[in-house]
C-alpha cells in the first residue's frame, strides 16, 4: 500500500526542491561552475524521485503538525 503524503509533506519537498535550485543559481552567479554543475544533477534528480511519489502516492489534505494556520 503506498505510503500518505499530506499538504506538510508536499510543503516541505517542493520548498527543499525550490531551495536547492536557487542554491544552484548562487553557485552560478559565484563563478563556481564544477559546483553548480553537480548540485544541478543531485536536485533535478530530487525532483524527479519527488515527481514519481507525488504521482504514485496517496494525498491527504490534512495539515500536519508543523503547518499552523493561525501564523
């Protein structure tokens, strides 16, 4: 049976997904190409597998306990 994601988990990937990219973007915009280059691959790679569970997995729409609405 696979696994439930609810919207905390969905949040907290496409957040570390997004992250990732625009640490990318830093190395790039640094000069540090060899760097970026490799941090390119791992998260596009993140994002993929991420891709995969999205579609293969179960959503809850609940909210966990790390996403309070009231903030």
């Amino acid at each position: 049976m696979p696994k439930k994601m609810n919207l905390d988990d969905l949040t907290r990937e496409i957040a570390a997904i997004i992250t990732n990219f625009e640490t990318v973007q830093d190395f790039v915009q640094d000069g540090d190409i060899e760097t970026a280059e490799e941090l390119y691959k791992r998260s596009l790679n993140h994002a993929k597998k991420f891709g995969y569970r999205f579609k293969a997995e179960n959503i809850e729409k609940t909210m966990g306990a790390i996403f309070d609405p009231n903030c």
